[in-house]
C-alpha cells in the first residue's frame, strides 16, 4: 500500500473511549485504510484502545470488521461474568477472552506492527498510567475498566481502571510517541446533545456508570480535541454508550465521517 505523502513525518491516529460508540472507529478506520492515509502511531482509551490495539496487530480491516459484526451483541450476557462485589459487579474474565479475540490471542506489545499505547488510571492515586508493554489482552483489561462496572486490574503494583476517567483522547501520549501529524477520532457526542436523547425506560445501572463517566470527562476531550490536526467527529448523538447491537449503524456513521475528513487529511498531509 502506498501512502500518501512522503515528507518523513510521523502521523498519529488517536482513538477516543465510548464504550458502544468505540465501534464506529472500525468504520473510521476502513476508509483511511482504503485511501492509503499512513499510520504510523497509534494511542486509544478503553473501546478505542481495543479498536486500535486490533488495527496495529495487522491492518486487516476486513477482519476487525467481521469480528465486531459477527458478535451477537444480543446474546452477550454470556460475557457478564458477576462478581459479588468486590471492586465491580463483574470479574472481566469473559470480556478478557472476547478482546483476545479481537487482537490475535494472547499477544504482546512487541508483537504489533505499528507502535501502540493505551491508558487506564490508577485509581488510588488519579493518575494517567500509559501502557505500552507486556500482555495487550491485559492491557486493554484495565484500560475498559468501567469503575463499578469492571474489577480493578492489577498491573505493575497499580490498581487499574478505565482511562477515560483522566485520558479520553490521548492526543498527547501519541505526540510523546513522536507523531508529528494526529488524526484524532472523538466518539462521544456533545453533553448537551446526550441529554436531549430521552429513553422511554429507566437506565439501567450500566448506562448510568457510562454516562457518570462521559459527562464528568466531556471536558477533558475537548480540551485534547484542540491539540489535533484533525478531528473525525461521527453524528452518533442518537446512539447511546450501551447501544452494541446498533454495531452497523455505528460503523457506517464512522465510515461517513472519515471521508468528509479526507480531503482535508490529504491536503494536510501534503502541506507536510
């Protein structure tokens, strides 16, 4: 696959959390795959760590897309392994397994093409915690971990839950990676606009989490979303963080999105 442009810099692709939204970077991804835009770093958070970990393995996006798809995300309660409370309602090994999938089995970060980090937060201290080695299964274990959702992981002494809660767009680890040009793809629509979306039922404890944590690091995006060269924002103000089984929906939202950006990444990229 030739690239577009040449100039020897180093383009970062940045993968924002959004638990079901995360999926329409899936569709992101297959048009700057299918219009050769380069990719030479890539950082994510919670669903968006998975997405990307997936892409740096091999680049086959037909089969990251046949995974997401495949999934009977109706049938997935097999996926919810209950822990009596401890530090979540649910252990995480199933999901553990499902990302293991996602990425090529029990893999490490020397095993990927394309360099790669995600973030997860070190609940004790706050503190953003960049993880670049090791296992990724594991890795992406901590960086989804909803707090009250998910246990903590243990890594590295650290208690570890899901990075949205200090990172959401890791638009800056990637430029500490050494990307000099960052498409930054932002899942999570405007606070305001997920307010106007009324449901019919009463959330549920998981949707409530979820929203917790998106409107208390609405901000915290924003502010990373500044820092890009370029920002793919998909419309996704009618779909909610829980809304798996609209998978479809969500990748042809991203796929839309991505290729109005296009002509502007390539005049970018050729200014370079």
């Amino acid at each position: 696959m030739s690239p577009v442009g040449s100039s020897g810099k180093k383009v970062g692709l940045v993968l924002s959390g959004g638990a079901a939204r995360g999926l329409a970077h899936v569709g992101v991804l297959r048009v700057l795959h299918h219009e050769k835009i380069p990719i030479d770093i890539i950082t994510g958070t919670s669903s968006g760590a998975v997405v990307g970990a997936a892409y740096s393995r091999d680049q086959d996006i037909n089969r990251i897309t046949r995974d997401v798809l495949d999934t009977n995300w109706k049938t997935a309660a097999p996926l919810f392994d209950v822990s009596f409370p401890k530090t979540g309602l649910l252990k995480g090994r199933k999901i553990r397994d499902l990302i293991a999938g996602y990425v090529g089995g029990n893999i490490k970060f020397s095993d990927l093409k394309i360099p790669f980090a995600c973030v997860a937060t070190d609940i004790d201290t706050g503190e953003e915690v960049v993880i670049d080695s090791g296992s990724v299964p594991d890795a992406l274990r901590a960086s989804i971990s909803v707090p009250g959702i998910f246990t903590v992981v243990k890594l590295g002494g650290r208690n570890l839950v899901d990075g949205g809660l200090t990172t959401p767009l890791p638009v800056e680890i990637a430029r500490r990676m050494g990307a000099d040009f960052i498409i930054a793809v932002n899942v999570n629509p405007h606070v305001t606009d997920r307010m106007r979306k009324k449901s019919e039922k009463e959330p549920n404890i998981f949707q409530v989490l979820l929203q917790s944590i998106y409107i208390a690091t609405y901000s915290l995006a924003r502010n990373s979303v500044e820092e890009a060269d370029i920002v793919i924002e998909p419309n996704l103000r009618a779909i909610g963080a829980t809304d798996f089984q609209k998978a479809r929906l969500l990748i042809t939202r991203g796929r839309q999105a991505a290729r109005s950006a296009i002509p502007e990444i390539k005049r970018k990229l050729a200014g370079l």
